[in-house]
C-alpha cells in the first residue's frame, strides 16, 4: 500500500519530500512479507549481487561489501540526555551534534533521490506499557523485510497509532550510499549514528541489515 496522506505529512516534516510534487518514488507503507518479496526480486540494489529466492523460499538477499556489524563506526551524539549515561570510549564513541547533522543530511538527501522507498511502522517490546513505536525509512525491501520480522507488527487497528502520534523512534537506513570520510570524527566511509535526544538514527555505507 502506498503511505497514507497522514503518514506523509509527518515524513515531509523530517525532511523527506513530497513524492505526490517531486519526481521520485512512492513510499510502501507497511507492505506485506509476499509484497517485499516482489518488490526485491524488481529492484536491483546498489553495490550489492541481485536478491534472489532460495530452493526453500527464503530470500536471499545480498548486503554488498559489509556482511557483518562495524563496531569501529558507531557513534553516538554527545547530548543532555547522554553525555553523563553513556560509558564513553573506543565502543561508545562520542559525535557532535555538527556531525551528527552532517550525516543525517546526507542520509536523508540519498534517500531522497531514490525510485522507491518502504516505511515500515513497529513496535519494540512487547509490554504495551513500555514499548516505542519504531519507524524505519529504507530503500531496500530486504531491510524492509528484516525490520517487520524484528519488530512486533501493529495489528490493523493499532496502526491508527503511528499516523495519530509521532513515533517514538526513527531508523533512515541509506546503508547503500557511503559517509564522508572528510567529515571531522568520521574514520571510514561507515557510519552507524544514533541520537537519543532526537529519537532518531542514521546508517550510512553499510548494507548489512543487522545494524538496525
């Protein structure tokens, strides 16, 4: 299904355009299991061998050069709610709030020339008193796929929730476009970026489907 007006009018306030007055994609609004099969086997990812269906049925789908987490490029922003909380080092490493916004533009203007983008709406946790409600913004069906099996899948009627409510947590995976290794703080052309202030996170240059 393609995203509903509500849901578009939130996404154009973080920054990500209009496809109804731009010429690039459609957003897919919570596609089913079936649906992100097909939309996998028609888009050909960038840097990465074409996604494919197993013997089995399973997808197989390819994350390019990165098949494994990057531990040595994740920041997190040095902010009010995190610079006393976070045990600061060669783990947690600090990023500016500066940094911080440079990638974060460069995530959200990547994914703004993309053909197609999917939007998947989730829940982390199961205790309806202490759970978020996560939304990821992505490119590729198979992270799409990924983040609906990760996630606890709203039933129809609790959906109401994302379009009535800001979620509570946003994931913009531009894994298939690369960091700018010149952007002070940076050490490669990765980066894994979460701000807790802002509720959101950022994944540039990596297309493996678990740093989400």
């Amino acid at each position: 299904a393609v995203v509903s007006t509500q849901s578009t009018w939130d996404l154009k306030k973080r920054d990500l355009k209009d496809p109804a007055n731009y010429d690039r994609p459609q957003w897919h609004y919570n596609l089913s299991p079936p649906e992100l099969y097909e939309a996998g086997q028609s888009w050909q990812a960038v840097n990465a061998e074409p996604t494919r269906i197993a013997s089995t049925g399973a997808m197989v789908a390819y994350s390019g050069e990165f098949t494994g987490r990057v531990p040595s490029d994740k920041r997190v922003v040095d902010e009010e709610s995190t610079t006393n909380d976070i045990w600061w080092g060669n783990v947690n490493m600090k990023m500016t709030q500066r940094e911080w916004e440079i990638n974060r533009h460069r995530a959200i203007d990547y994914l703004n020339t993309r053909p197609q983008l999917f939007v998947v709406d989730g829940y982390a946790g199961c205790d309806q008193r202490h759970r978020l409600k996560i939304r990821v913004i992505c490119s590729r069906s198979y992270h799409a796929l990924f983040m609906t099996n990760m996630l606890v899948r709203p039933a129809p009627h609790e959906l109401y929730e994302f379009r009535s409510k800001e979620p509570d947590f946003y994931i913009y995976n531009a894994g298939e476009f690369p960091a700018d290794p010149l952007t002070p703080g940076m050490t490669s052309n990765r980066s894994v970026d979460v701000n807790v202030g802002a509720r959101e996170m950022v994944i540039l240059g990596t297309q493996y489907a678990g740093e989400m």
